[in-house]
C-alpha cells in the first residue's frame, strides 16, 4: 500500500479531473435522498464506468456507488478482471466495498473523504493490505477531500433540518 505517495502515470490533476465526475454522480445520489456518494472506474484515460449510492432508491444495500461503477465497468469491459483500471470514490470505501475491490482487482483505489466510521481502507481497516489474493494495491486519499466531505455534511444537516422541522 502506497497511501499518499505519488501514483506514478496519474498526476494529481487527473485525478481531481476523475474525482469531478465522480463528486458529480455524489450530487446526484444526494438530489434523489441516498447520501451522496460516487464513484468512477477509469482505464488509462477512458471512462469505464460510473456509479452514484442507490441504497434508498433502489432498496438495496448493496446499492453502493462503488459496487455499481465496478459492475458498469466490468460490463463495459467485457471482463471482471479490472486489473489496470483505477476506482475513484468520494469517500473512503466501505467493508463490502473493499471485498468487491479485492474480486475486481482494480489496482489503484483514489478517494475523497475518508470515513472514520466505516472507511475499511485505512480508517477502520485495511482491508486491502495482506489480503488472501497476495494482490498489490495502491491507495491515495484526500483528493478533493474538502468537496467531498462537505457533500456529505451538507446532506446530513439538511436531514437534520428536516427531521427538526417535522417535530
Ligand atoms: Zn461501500
């Protein structure tokens, strides 16, 4: 694990180029009520794939925006193995999450915020270091940190304003 440290082919401009669309499927996620969280895969410069939280609005907790941008770019890809391909989340993946990353291999995982509460990469867990696969992955956090976690505290306060309103 390389947290933090320089990925090599991708500068930190394109990762935040990344993380823009990723923070923009967050938004969406959040205008239909599921706390916003998004994510993309990406495969040198292509777009494979991209996945907001639709835990509410489809009724399934597995709904993460993870879990669906890996799913869409397995699809793209025609292949489950997302060896080369990087993951972009604005937040700090989940336990589940950090399992799907396991199975599709995407090597680098870049996320915004991270998650005290249940991040599995580097918070709660790291799920992604001595895993069973004897796999290598490269993890970068706090890009776009700021926007991403005040995505998140804004929904929240919004929630808590409504709930206060409702009394
Ligand atoms: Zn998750």
């Amino acid at each position: 694990m390389n947290l933090g440290a320089d990925l090599g082919a991708g500068s930190f401009g394109s990762h935040e180029r990344w993380m823009r669309l990723a923070l923009a499927e967050a938004r969406a996620a959040g205008e239909a009520g599921d706390v916003p969280v998004g994510a993309v895969v990406v495969q040198g410069d292509r777009l494979l794939g991209r996945g907001r939280n639709q835990v509410e609005v489809l009724k399934d907790p597995t709904a993460h925006a993870e879990i669906l941008a890996l799913g869409a770019a397995s699809t793209a890809l025609g292949d489950w193995r997302l060896d080369d391909c990087t993951l972009y989340s604005t937040l700090e993946p989940c336990t589940m999450c950090a399992g799907a990353v396991l199975l599709g291999r995407p090597r680098r995982i870049v996320f915004g915020a991270p998650d005290p509460r249940a991040g599995a990469l580097v918070s709660t867990a790291r799920l992604l270091e001595a895993n069973p696969y004897r796999l290598a992955f490269e993890v970068l956090g706090g890009v776009l940190e700021d926007e991403c976690a005040e995505l998140l505290r804004d929904f929240f306060r919004r929630l808590r304003v409504r709930g206060g309103a409702q009394d």
